[in-house]
C-alpha cells in the first residue's frame, strides 16, 4: 500500500478525502496545521504529500520550503488559492502538481498516481522492464 500525508485544516475535506483514498488503496495520514504537518512530514514515511496552502500556523509554502531543505518526498498542493502567481510559485519552491479547490476526487487519485510512478520509475534502482533501454543524449 502507498502511505500518504495530507496537511489541511478544512477536517471535514481531509475525513472525506481520507476514506476515498483508502477506497483506492492508500494508507492515509492527516495533519491539520503547519506545526503538525512538518512534523508527520519530517517522521513519516510518506510517499507523497497532499499539501494545502491556507494552514494554521504559516503556509504550506513555507512548509514546503522547510520540507525541501530536507526531502525530495513528492509534493501534490491542493488549495483554493487558484491565482497563476500561486500555482507559479508552488511549482518553483518544489511542488510536483497543484490542484485547486474543488477538485474532483479521480482527477486528484489519477496525479497522485501518476506523480508516483514517475518518482519511482526514475529512483535509480527502480527495476525496469525487460528489453527497455536508457537514452543517453
């Protein structure tokens, strides 16, 4: 099973949010606030981070920033703050997607998805099928 981390204040969304991924097979943690989601960050082993923006505390940018001085632990932020300049600014401190609020919930399971087969298809041992080859350019 894939462990996950979602860091958001909104309980009733993350309870929601919690029960259809573990629907979809994921092991969910929560954390409701900066403090408490850098710290399950930071202890977990997690395999991606669902993030928003808007936490209790200081944002999920400055979270992230403190993550990445530390991990490269996939980064999906999911927040109502839509604005270009938000989404340029989350991708350029290190997040691997954005989603913005509301969302629907199997678009948001098909890019955790995805986010996670490309980090773990380029993990250096990652084993890989059969006849494939490396491009070297």
């Amino acid at each position: 099973m894939k462990r996950l981390l979602i860091v958001d204040d909104d309980h009733e969304l993350v309870n929601l949010l919690k029960r259809f991924l573990e629907a979809e097979g994921f092991t969910v943690d929560t954390a409701y606030d900066h403090a408490g989601g850098l710290k399950a960050a930071r202890a977990g082993d997690h395999e991606i981070i669902i993030l928003d923006v808007m936490l209790p505390g200081g944002s999920g940018f400055e979270l992230l920033k403190s993550l990445r001085q530390q991990s490269g632990v996939p980064v999906l932020l999911l927040t109502a703050r839509g604005e270009a300049v938000d989404r340029i600014l989350g991708l350029e401190i290190g997040a691997d997607d954005y989603v913005t609020k509301p969302f629907d919930p199997r678009e948001l399971v098909a890019r955790i998805r995805a986010i996670l087969r490309r980090t773990h298809e380029s993990a250096p041992n990652a084993p890989r099928p059969e006849g494939d080859e490396i491009l070297n350019v």
